[in-house]
C-alpha cells in the first residue's frame, strides 16, 4: 500500500515558477518509475514527467524539456517538480502517481494567468 499526497500548486503569471511535492508514504518502490502528469479542462491526462526512485533516471515531455525539472528526496520519501517559464497551456490539476503499482495522489491545482 502506497499513499501520495500531491501540494505545492497555485496560481501565477505567466513566466512564473512553482514548486510542487509529492509526499509517499506506505511500502517500498524503489525500483519503479514516480511520475507526474496532468489534466487541463477538457482534455486527456497527458504525461508530464518521471522519475525512477532507485537510479534517479528522468524523462520529460516535450512541451515541458527546458522548463520543468523533476527530483526527489529519497530521505523523506519526496518527489518534487520545479516549474519555471510557465505558460498559461501549463494551467491544469497535476497528479502524482507509481502508474505500474496503480497508485495515484489526489491531484494539485495549477493555474496560470496572461
């Protein structure tokens, strides 16, 4: 069993930053991928990025390379998006989650006005 807890979220001008964390909890997952993805209104959650918890290993969508820089503090069971340059198509609720465990947070508001 896994818990993750997703805050950080907010609302900014565009070119703004935010820093947003997921806090796990619960079993071990050192050898999966934690991932964040998102959801804007009226559209399909799409992938944003992710993370492998034991190798540090990261990927990125393309719509965020550059911009977004995933980590995570294995100490306090931590995973963390830094977000800068944001856009307002960056506007969406952003989940944290170890999609191949089918765990998932509850989801964090993102807001970006121009």
């Amino acid at each position: 069993q896994v818990q993750l807890v997703e805050s950080g979220g907010g609302a900014v001008q565009t070119g703004g930053s935010l820093r947003l964390s997921c806090a796990a909890s619960g079993r071990s997952f050192s050898t999966y991928d934690m991932t964040w993805y998102r959801q804007a209104p009226g559209k399909e959650r799409e992938f944003v990025a992710s993370i492998n918890w034991g190798s540090g290993s990261t990927r990125y969508a393309d719509s965020v390379k550059g911009r977004f820089i995933i980590s995570r503090d294995i100490a306090k069971n931590t995973m963390y998006l830094g977000m800068s340059s944001l856009k307002p198509e960056d506007t969406a609720i952003y989940y944290c989650s170890l999609p191949l465990l089918g765990y998932w947070g509850q989801g964090t508001q993102v807001t970006v006005s121009s």
